[in-house]
C-alpha cells in the first residue's frame, strides 16, 4: 500500500506548512513512495539473503543506510 497523498500532505503540515501548492505534494508524494518501495525491496533481499521468510527492522534499518 503506497503512501497517500494526504498522509504527505499531514507530514508537510506537521513540519510546518501553512498552505500546500498541489504540484509540491504530488512531487513528495512520488519521491516518498519511490523511495519507500525501494527501502522494501532492499529489506527483502536483506532478508532472503539471510534465508528468512520474515523481514526484521534490523533489515528495513540497513535498507536505508544505503
């Protein structure tokens, strides 16, 4: 389930935005699920390579080292 589009329109609010220009929230939007989808498949792997079925934070946590 990809990040919503009004989850990162909460996150800009919550870091201190008043008002919100459409095209920046749908270009953080994009930004965030890419990398967010990425980060997953590096956890994946992480975990494969270690032969679990199961992904651990200890894997999500060196995905985004990288």
């Amino acid at each position: 389930m990809p990040i919503s589009c009004a989850t990162v329109k909460k996150i800009l609010k919550e870091a201190g935005a008043e008002r919100i220009n459409k095209e920046a929230a749908s270009t953080l939007h994009k930004y965030l699920n890419m990398i967010a989808l990425s980060s997953a498949k590096k956890a994946v792997a992480l975990a494969k390579h270690a032969k679990r079925k199961t992904v651990e934070a200890s894997d999500i946590k060196l995905a985004i080292k990288d």
